[in-house]
C-alpha cells in the first residue's frame, strides 16, 4: 500500500507529491507535483487517454495537497 501523497494504480505509482521543506543548502523549497511518465504512457493507448490520465492524476494530487474531495476540484472525477 502506498502513502497518501502517491497516486497509484494498483501497484504502478503514477505520481506523487513532494511536500514543501528545507533543501541541503537550508533553502526552502516549494511543494512539488510529479507525474511519472513511463507508467502513463504504458497505460494509455492514445493521446485521449492520456490526456484524460493525467489530468485525473494531476486532480488527485493537487485535491490530496490542499485536503480536499477530488470532485470539489471536478465534479466528474472518476472516484
């Protein structure tokens, strides 16, 4: 089982977010989103479907960020 901030499906992570924090140097540094590519692509079959993925992934992400339903992002979020 994955933790909160990786959006997976089944055992493939399809993205994660990177939470805020301090870098080596002490700097801060901004939350990030990412979105792993390779896994996408695989499951998608054209460019519709894998346009439709990472804007679900991308929704997922930023709805689990802020700590919100993903449907109070778009209300035709597949979950």
């Amino acid at each position: 089982m994955f933790p909160d901030e990786i959006i997976a499906d089944g055992p493939v992570p399809l993205g994660r977010v990177l939470q805020a924090g301090v870098d080596r140097r002490g700097n801060p540094t901004r939350a990030r989103f990412v979105v792993f590519r390779m896994p996408i692509e695989h499951r998608s079959a054209n460019a519709q479907e894998r346009s439709e993925l990472v804007t679900w992934v991308l929704t997922a992400l930023v709805a689990n960020y802020l700590n919100l339903d993903p449907r109070t992002i778009d209300q035709d979020f597949p979950w």
